[in-house]
C-alpha cells in the first residue's frame, strides 16, 4: 500500500484547524480521494488523506454556515484513528475542538470485516459498511469516518462527496439546526388517523411533513413533494384499503427510493400494512421490494416507525 500522495501537503493539524486558507490541491476524480505512489512523505497516507478531507469539508461547511464555520465538529480540531481492513482502511476522525493539538495515530487497530457479514472492503460494499462501523467503533455525534479502498497503486476514498454530506448532516443533527423531517405518505380519507402520528412524532421533536401543512399555497404539488422527500430522514406510507396503486403514489415510492439510494443508511422507507373495518390493506407491488410490517394497533404502528428511524433518540431530560 503506498505511503503517500503525489502532492505535498501541509500537516494535519494547521489544515483543519486555524481558519487560514489552505493550500491542499483540489480531490482528484470529482468524488474520490487518490493517493498514488509518486510522493514518499513521512507523513503517514492516512494523516494526509484525512487532512484533504478535511480541507474539503471545511469549505462545504463555510459555504453553507459562514458564521459557524470556526466552532464546527472536527474543523475546531480533531484526532485521527484508523483502522485496517482487507481491502481498505478506515479513518475515524474524532472531535476534540482544540486548534492547537493534532493526535494522528498510524494504526490503532485492525478491523475483522467477517463481524460486518463481508470478506473485505470493497467498492461495492463500503458505503453499505459505514452505519455498522460507526456502531461497533462507538462514533459520537460530533466525530466522523470515512471509508477508503485500496486499489493497485492507491487508496480511494469512495464516493467522497457523499461521506462527507454524510458527515455534514450528522454535524447538523447534532448541532440542532437540521430538523429531522419524516414524510408521511397516505390517502387524504386517512388523514385524521395520519395527523394522530403526526402529532406524537412532533412531541418527539421531529419535523412530520404533511401535504396540507407543508406545501404553501400557489405551490407545484409535484416540487413540493419531491422536496418534502428530499429533506426527510425517512418516508412512512399508511397502506390501508384505500391506500391505491395511483400514478401518484408511483411518484412518491420513487422519490422515496432515489433518497434511500442516495443517503442509503441515512434514510428509511417504512411500510405500515393498517385495517380498517376488519380489511387490511394491500401493499403496492412498487413497495414489495421493502420490508413491511403489519401492527395490530396505532401503537404498535408507532412502535415500528420509531424503530426503524434511521436516528438514535437521546436520554430523556427534564424540560
């Protein structure tokens, strides 16, 4: 596995760390990190891919929220743990806010992928591994991973663009200002059961979208819609007997499932299969392809959208 990457860059510590303008090159390859064999720095491979990605992120954060930039997760300071696995390696970036202090440790464990039901890290899988390893490596709310790939001559950071938006969204959560939207799918006809999830969930602190409240007047149905999923953790769909395989329901799985495609881990789709009158619905064939529950009750159908979220709740506190 090389050592090092073609360009020199500056020390991890200053790269992330003092708000001044970098100087680390542009990621090479649009959405992946290369670090190829030409460079034989004493910088270890990983302190410099972690300092490229984070270079990067800082600029997403300052671009999005310019006055916060400086106190951000990992960009006020960060340690650096990795770990190897056949295949790749993994960098664990965790969140110390101080600006003066940089820990890099070369390898800090090795990773066995057969506890993450594969044989190796490969491109296929990676994005796939990412909740699981930040599970099993205890990942706070403030730190970050990423995985890479190694290939002949490299490793790659896979789809970078996306880590690292997942990274941001999980900085967002944390930090309080990303409200976790969830998209209620349903038949008007069953709108008042819908609004009584809708109001258990908003106790809960998430965002419910609903049709009636979400879209303004004088919106497009359609934009609006694909925007209420775009900026949800997760879309339930109510199917009860009315609940019809209609062109517009055909638009809404597909806007669900461009999202699971696109935040995969991030984001859950959660079929509820209801009675009404002693008749059950029937689930849609474009829903099939998803697991599906069928509670007996509105508890139980509480129950299964809460566990399947794809959030942590945190410990009860006194208001």
């Amino acid at each position: 596995m090389a050592p090092g990457v073609g360009t020199e860059l500056p020390t991890a510590g200053r790269a992330v760390s003092d708000g001044t303008e970098d100087t680390l090159p542009a990621m090479t390859g649009g959405c992946s990190v290369r670090n190829t064999a030409s460079d034989r720095s004493m910088i270890p491979i990983q302190t410099r891919m972690a300092a490229e990605l984070m270079a990067r992120y800082r600029r997403m954060v300052q671009a999005k929220y310019p006055m916060r930039a400086a106190k951000w997760p990992l960009i006020s300071g960060y340690d650096l743990r990795s770990g190897k696995m056949p295949g790749g390696m993994v960098l664990i970036c965790d969140h110390t806010g101080n600006r003066n202090s940089f820990r890099g440790d070369v390898i800090t464990q090795s990773l066995n992928p057969q506890q993450f039901g594969v044989a190796s890290i490969t491109l296929d899988n990676a994005l796939a591994l990412r909740a699981a390893l930040e599970r099993y490596l205890h990942l706070g709310p403030q730190d970050g991973l990423f995985i890479a790939v190694a290939t002949e001559d490299s490793l790659v950071v896979v789809e970078a663009e996306r880590q690292l938006a997942a990274v941001l969204e999980r900085h967002e959560q944390y930090l309080g200002i990303a409200p976790m939207r969830v998209f209620l799918s349903h038949k008007g006809v069953d709108k008042e059961m819908v609004r009584r999830f809708e109001k258990v969930l908003r106790e809960m602190g998430f965002d419910p979208w609903l049709d009636d409240d979400a879209m303004a007047a004088g919106a497009q149905p359609d934009r609006a819609i694909q925007k209420g999923f775009e900026d949800s953790c997760a879309a339930v769909f109510f199917v009860t007997p009315d609940f019809k395989d209609e062109s517009w329901l055909a638009s809404e799985i597909e806007y669900a499932r461009a999202e699971k495609r696109k935040k995969a881990e991030r984001f859950a789709i959660v079929t509820l299969c209801l009675s009404k009158n002693g008749v059950q619905g029937d689930v849609p064939e474009l829903l099939k392809n998803y697991i599906y529950k069928k509670p007996a009750h509105e508890l139980e159908a509480l129950y299964e959208i809460v566990r399947a979220l794809p959030v942590a709740l945190g410990t009860p506190t006194f208001r």
